[in-house]
C-alpha cells in the first residue's frame, strides 16, 4: 500500500530562530501588530510503499531521525494518509 | 482571542524541486527504495490576535500572499487553532 506523509520539522523551543524573528518583524512593518511569535521550520511531504501503518510510521520516524531533521536542535511531527492506488 | 496558525507552504506541482530530488537521492543511498516524490516546504508557525476565526483566517491568506509565499511558485495551506489564553 502506498502512504503518503507530511511532515513537519520545527525547531525546538529553546532554540533561537533568527528567521522567524525576522519574518515577524517584516510583519510588523506591514501593520500585522497583533502577531506573534512566529517560528519558521521545513515542511517535507513524501510517498512511500509499506504493507501496513505501522511498518510505514516506524520508517518515517527513522528517515527523520537518520536523515531529515537534526534531533540535537529540531522535533518532527508527521501525518500518514493511505492513498488509494 | 488567541489563536495559533499553522501554515504549510509547498512549490507547485510544476516547480521544480531540486533540494526534494536531493533529499529523494539520500534516502535512496540509505537504502529506503521505497521512497518516491519527496517535496520539500516551509512550515510556519505563528500567534494571532483576532476577534473571530474568519478574521484570522482572513488575516493568515493575507500575510500568506503578501509577505510569506510567492505566489507564483508556491501554494499555501494552513490550519487555525483556537488558544486558551
């Protein structure tokens, strides 16, 4: 079966976030003063072949651990959506 | 009232994607050969006073057209959730 999953790489709160500080302030400058907080990350979609959810959620935790997020800064969260063939 | 939006930026299906291809590439060396179309985005998050949610979500398209995607290449979705304050 085929999934497809979307996932969202954050920085952790701890971690200062030059860009979204930056993004916030060009915000500000377009009158949005009632915004805040704002915290830029990645957003990652793929499709992946796996027999069941289980066995397709385990490898896209190991795929973002290994490979698409660095977990000393960053958390990850995703969604799984079965696709029909 | 508060509310947190969670806005999810991709190229168009058109555009396209090198850094996905690169991303798609090293999954591929790692021995996922069951990975295909991987896309890659931005994801932002950000905190927004408005009075209703049809305010916010108003408030979010705007932002998201003027100053957060380029129109021309990217799409954009995103998510409101109602914050306790």
């Amino acid at each position: 079966m085929r999934w497809k999953a979307k996932i969202e790489v954050t920085l952790k709160k701890e971690v200062l976030d030059p860009q979204g500080a930056a993004v916030e302030g060009a915000l500000q400058v377009l009158n949005y003063r009632n915004v805040r907080q704002v915290r830029v990350g990645k957003y990652m979609e793929l499709l992946l072949e796996a027999p069941a959810r289980e066995e397709a959620a385990r490898q896209v935790e190991e795929m973002c651990r290994r490979l698409l997020t660095n977990p000393v800064i960053e958390d990850f969260s995703y969604t799984l959506l079965g696709e029909t063939p």
